[in-house]
C-alpha cells in the first residue's frame, strides 16, 4: 500500500479553501464534510455506488445527489482522480499520496499500487522532447492477477480430467 505523502492542509481544510476561494464562492455544508472525512479515513478505489453504499453502512446519512456533486468537485480540486475503467468510473486519492500507477484485474477488479521512478522519468523524457508540460498522468494496466490465473489454470486441468 503507498504511503502518505505530507500535506500542508488536512482534506477538509483543503476542500474548503477550494470552494471558497473559487469566483463565486460556495458554501461548505456538514455533508461535505462529512464527506470529505470519510473520504480520506480510508484509501481505497472506489465508485459512486460502493461510496453511497459504504456512507449508509456506516450511518452517514448523504443523499446521492450531494455524493456525486461532491465528487466532481473534489475532482475539480484536484483531491480525487477519476480512472476509467471501461464503462465504470473509479475514484482515488491524488491529495496526499504520491504519483502512481494501477494493475487493474480485469477478472476481479483488484487494483494493485505501484511506483515506478524509472517510469516516471520515461515521462518527464518525453514530455521534455515534445516541450509538453504535463500536469498529471494516469497509468492503469490491465489483464489478470496472480490468484485469477492460479483459479484459471486449475480449472482448465479439472476440464481435462
């Protein structure tokens, strides 16, 4: 799992100064916040759905609507990123954690972590050749997981039998 990286401003605080320091400021409502802190108690991925499913599980009571409200701006914040995956979105930390890719298990749909310096500076090389200034990217690679390819190959000898 990554490791936390040191922020100067706790996610609620951050997400507030995003709203109110935007031309027509916003307000910040105890769903938000509620929200918010949920949001950063945990790093996990995560869809609008599991999240709406999550807050009532754990008695946060969010209406749907403030849920995906709150996530586009907590994207526009630059505190969440969206990885699409196929038709379904997914949500993660950026505020706080380092840069980082995914393997996604396209059987399971277990994400795995990881850094890579090396292909970071693969990045800043290219984006150096193009004079391209790039302000994020997203590396997800796809395919399957050890204990989906351990399940396969032993069901592939069960049909030989």
């Amino acid at each position: 799992m990554l490791q936390r990286v040191p922020v100067s401003q706790s996610p609620v605080d951050k997400f507030r100064e995003y709203l109110t320091s935007r031309p027509r400021s916003q307000r910040f409502t105890e769903p938000q916040r509620q929200m918010v802190e949920f949001i950063f108690s945990r790093h996990n991925h995560f869809d609008a759905d599991q999240l709406c499913a999550d807050l009532d599980r754990n008695h946060v009571d969010i209406s749907r609507a403030t849920v995906y409200r709150t996530l586009a701006k907590l994207v526009d914040a630059g505190m969440l990123r969206e990885l699409r995956l196929g038709p379904r979105i997914v949500y993660e930390h950026e505020y706080g954690y380092p840069q980082h890719g995914h393997l996604h298990c396209d059987r399971c749909h277990k994400m795995i972590e990881f850094q890579l310096p090396e292909l970071e500076s693969v990045f800043e090389d290219l984006c150096r050749q193009h004079q391209f200034q790039a302000t994020t990217h997203t590396v997800v690679i796809r395919g399957t997981c050890a204990e989906c390819n351990r399940s396969r190959v032993s069901k592939r000898r069960l049909d030989l039998v």
